[in-house]
C-alpha cells in the first residue's frame, strides 16, 4: 500500500501507470504526483 508520502523515484510514465522499480507499475490517479 502506497500512500503517496513515500517519495517514490519514479523509473517511467506508461498509459496513465507510473513504474516505480522492480517491474511494479501503479495507477498514476493513485497519486498525487507532482
């Protein structure tokens, strides 16, 4: 569970997803991104 406090580094955008490492892709509307 991402509560979007955690400053993820994030490796890429793709279709609305942001990849966050190790393969893991979450829905960007989950975020708040900045």
């Amino acid at each position: 569970f991402v509560d979007g406090s955690v400053p993820y580094r994030l490796l890429g955008r793709k279709d609305g997803y942001l990849g966050i490492g190790n393969n893991a892709w979450v829905k960007e509307e989950h975020f708040d991104v900045k």
